[in-house]
C-alpha cells in the first residue's frame, strides 16, 4: 500500500508569515495538529499544536506580548517528508524513528498532501478487515508505557501544561480516587491557547470526560482499532478500576509497519 492511497490531498497549510493567532485558529477550526509552512508552494517546515506550545512559552493573557508573532519564528524547518510512491509501512516505521506525528509529502519539494498517525492506523484497519490473515496477537501490556504520569481532578491547565512539557508527553489520565474520570491532550491545552482561557483554570472544566480504555491482555489490534475509529492519540489501559499505563499510537504504530510491510 502506497502513501498516496491514504495522505490527505491539498491539505491545509500555512505560510511563515501568517500570525501565530492564525494557525491556532485554524487548528482549533479544523481540528488539526500539524500545519505544513509552505512558500511559493513549496515545504519549508511544519508547526505543530506543541511548537505553538513550546515556543510560546504557553503564554496566558498577562505575557501575550512577550510570545513570537509570527509562524516563521516557531516552526521546525526542513522537516522530514515522503513521497506518495513510499509505503505505509515506511511511513510508519519513520514516524516512530523521526518521533513526529505526520509527514508531509512532497514531489521535487512541492506540498502534494500529508500523511498522520491516524491515517496508518485506519490503512492497518482496511488491511485487517480486507480479508487477510489475522496479525499474531501482541498484548497491550508489551508496549505500553507504565506508571503513567496523571492529573487530579483539582489540577489546573498550567499544572497540566508544566507536566506535559517537563516529560514530554502528549497526553496525562485524570484520576480521582486512582479512577480515571478524564483525559487531557495537548491539542485540549492548545485549544485553550486560542480561547484565551486562564492558566488557572481547573481541568475538569476541558477535560475529555467520555474515555475509552484497554485492558493490559487487549489485542494492539483492538487498541488499533479503537484510536482510529475515534481519532484519538492514547489511551489509558485499566486493571478493573486501576490506572495502570497509557497506550498511544507510537507505541501501536510498530506493530502496523510489521503487518503493513
């Protein structure tokens, strides 16, 4: 299976000079968490929601003035790119080895689509539903990261903000009572960026409250399944009620390649 068979065509992009306020806005419009830089349509670098994070210093209304003003001072140039004659499986294999979330693909340097996580892990589900040989099962509990970093229910979004960026993780379990009532990602945190919402604001109040879980003796197929189906980048893996790891597409996108490949 080829790239072009799964990348989205003409996908949204931005140019360096456009605002940061811009391309938080059109992330938080069309719900996207990369954006390809292009000039004279051509690929220069990528921003992500985390940059739009990161290199701001997640500024709250008081610092706004102190944050870079265009995307041209926070966007990682010369980004790693395919071609859409490349296979998933190498896609898939790339973005673990690159630790990005999406590739743009070019021919001879032009924008022609982009290819996510979630686009390899809806290309594995196709391929396990079209009539191939089941993949040999692989447990969650082989690849999933444990004694996950979590929030409590009274946390607010900046503490949620220094946990992500001090361990450089996408997501963080809410608990309460070592029950997870909740779930917040950085595309949540970056949303309030756009929303100008306070740094004090409990996470309760943004919060994914509806999570979907795993259990450790789950199939990665079934997790595989399960992110794609809702288009979502981790899940908490429970033992009865306990918290007991975290699976993402990282830890899932290993596994795609092998069967893909």
């Amino acid at each position: 299976m080829k790239i072009a068979q799964i990348m989205s065509v003409d996908p949204l992009s931005v140019e360096a000079s456009d605002t940061l306020a811009d391309a938080i806005g059109l992330m938080t419009e069309r719900g996207v968490r990369h954006l390809p830089v292009v000039r004279d349509g051509r690929v220069v670098g990528i921003v992500s929601d985390r940059d739009l994070l990161e290199s701001t210093g997640w500024m709250w209304d008081e610092e706004r003035g102190k944050a870079p003003a265009v995307v041209g001072d926070v966007l990682q140039p010369e980004p790693m790119t395919l071609g859409p004659d490349d296979s998933v499986a190498t896609l898939a294999r790339r973005l673990v080895e690159w630790g990005v979330g999406c590739a743009p693909v070019v021919v001879d340097g032009a924008l022609r689509g982009i290819a996510t996580e979630i686009d390899v892990l809806e290309a594995f589900v196709a391929y396990c539903g079209n009539g191939h040989p089941p993949p040999d099962p692989v447990p969650v509990e082989q690849r999933m990261s444990v004694d996950p970093l979590t929030l409590e229910v009274t946390a607010t979004a900046q503490e949620a903000f220094d946990l992500m960026r001090g361990n450089a993780v996408r997501h963080l379990p809410v608990v309460e009572d070592l029950t997870v009532v909740g779930l917040v990602s950085d595309r949540d945190l970056r949303a309030m960026l756009g929303r100008a919402m306070p740094g004090n604001t409990p996470v309760r109040e943004f919060m994914a409250t509806e999570v979907e879980t795993v259990s450790p003796d789950d199939d990665l197929t079934l997790v595989a399944h399960t992110l794609a189906a809702h288009k979502i980048g981790a899940l908490p893996v429970v033992d009865g009620d306990a918290l007991v790891g975290v699976i993402s597409t990282t830890d899932v996108l290993d596994h795609c390649a092998s069967v893909l490949g």
